[in-house]
C-alpha cells in the first residue's frame, strides 16, 4: 500500500513540474530557432540573439525597467521597515489599525483600482501643484513603491514578531540607545528580512504591467509593456531571447541564493557543534572539580 502511494506521489510531483517547466524549456529552444516562425523549428541560429542586441527599444525598456525596479525596491525597503517596527514593536496605539489597513491593502487591491487611482492623484496633483510634471519614470516609482511597500511591511514584521525582545531590552539595560540598538542589535537579526523584502519588491516592479500602464508616459516605457505590445502583434523570436536571458538571470540568481544558504546553514550548524562540545567540556570540567 505504501508502495502504491509513492509512485502516485511520484507520479504527481512529475506531472507538475512537466506543467510547470515544458513550456519554459520550449521557449529556450526555440529562441535558437531559424526561422521567424516561433512554432516552426527551421534550424540552430543565435541571430535572434544579436538582433536582440540591436533593438534600441527593449534594451531602452530594459534599462528602464532596471532602474524603477531598483529605486522603488530600495525605498520600500526603508518605507516598510519603519511600518514593520511600528506594528511590531510599539503596541497599542491610536491609529494602529488604520496604519494596519493602510499598509496591506495594496495587497488585495486589484491593480486596475490601484493604478486607476494613482493615476488620479498625480493628475490632480499637477493641476493644484505643477508636480509632477506629466508621467514618467517618476511617476512610475512612486506608483511601484506604494503597492511593494506592503509587502515589505507583512515580511519585515513577520520577521520581528519572531525575535526575542530579550536580546534588545539586555543591549538597552546596558546602556545603548533606541538607535544604536536599532543598528546593532535588531538590524542585523533581521537583515535576511530586509534582503528578502528588497528582492520580493524589486521582482514585482520588475514584472508589472497593470499599474505601470496606467502611469506610465509616452517616453517612460517599462520593459513588460514593450513585451505585450509585441505579443499582441504577434510573438517574435527575439522575445523568447529575451525571455532565455531573464531565465538564465534567475537560475543564476537561485543557485547563487542556495549555495549562500547552503553554506550559511553548514556555519551555523558547525558553530553549534562547536558549543555543545565546549558546554559538554565545561560540565566534565565541572564533575572532576
């Protein structure tokens, strides 16, 4: 009986990374393709890779779309620490709750109310204020930092309820400040937090399309909206190069991730092993006094 269900178990995690991972390595063949038919195989090339290259128009989007995604992460970053601690750390306040809402209902909005509603506001803006002056890529940012923002702010909180205040409250009995206990103490504890938050905001800024639409201006074109234009024309195959450039980015990226994991579990493990002989050695120590 057990048997049998292994091999559906089996049999089901390999149906679903077939789901998940045929198409993917379909679109990395056939951006080696001939022809300029993305469904029919007319031979190896790479000149769909060099004509990539050569398109002023996604390297401009892409470059773009870099710096939005950056920028934006990196404010939300700081923006949604701030939140996350005074969730996590302040108790009971007037305006808790209202902050609460404020800080994750971009979660469940839909894009289309939120970039509808931005786009609101900056055009309101420019009317009372003269700021900012049109859409473009700063329009684009503040719109990218609103919605990430809570997500940094759910992760950075996650992570401090989970801290033991001992470990502040001793610093701050010893003498360190709020702010040096801040840098010290809490920061580096939840600095994979942090790096956890900046990469999750910058991949959603980095991929999407809704929002940036709708504030984005004539000359301020991210790199997911000059993908579906083209797909709406018709797939080209110099966009299942792009899409083989973005794929060997992450796998890059994770395997990175997991050999730093990897290698950061093994030090802890090791330092722990090191403690308990020392303890171990302490004890032993202690019976032959």
């Amino acid at each position: 009986m057990m048997n049998e269900r292994s091999w559906f178990r089996i049999g089901v995690l390999v149906l679903g990374f077939l789901f998940l991972y045929v198409p993917i390595v379909s679109l990395v063949v056939y951006s080696f393709n001939e022809s300029r038919l993305v469904t029919v195989w007319g031979g190896f090339s790479t000149k769909w890779y060099a004509a990539l290259m050569q398109n002023e128009q996604i390297l401009g989007a892409a470059w773009l779309s870099l710096k939005v995604a950056a920028l934006s992460a990196t404010i939300a970053v700081a923006l949604g620490t701030l939140a996350g601690m005074v969730l996590a750390r302040f108790g009971p306040f007037r305006g808790r709750t209202l902050l609460s809402g404020l800080t994750t209902a971009p979660l469940v909005m839909p894009e289309v109310i939120t970039g509808l509603s931005l786009l609101l506001l900056f055009v309101t803006m420019e009317q009372l204020i003269g700021w900012p002056a049109g859409r473009g890529m700063t329009t684009i940012v503040l719109a990218h930092i609103t919605f990430t923002m809570a997500f940094v702010t759910v992760v950075v909180q996650s992570r401090l309820a989970q801290i033991d205040e001992s470990l502040e409250e001793a610093a701050q009995d010893l003498g360190a400040r709020p702010a040096k206990v801040f840098f010290l103490v809490t920061l580096p504890i939840i600095a994979p937090a942090l790096l956890s938050g900046w990469l999750l905001a910058f991949t959603l800024s980095l991929d999407d399309l809704v929002i940036s639409s709708f504030v984005a201006g004539p000359g301020s074109t991210t790199l997911p909206m000059v993908v579906f234009s083209k797909v709406r024309l018709g797939v080209s195959p110099d966009i299942n190069a792009l899409a083989t450039i973005l794929i060997a980015i992450v796998a890059v990226g994770v395997v990175i991730a997991g050999v730093a994991m990897s290698r950061q579990q093994k030090a802890r493990d090791r330092d722990a092993q090191m403690a308990l002989a020392a303890n171990q050695q302490m004890i032993e120590s202690m019976k032959r006094t």
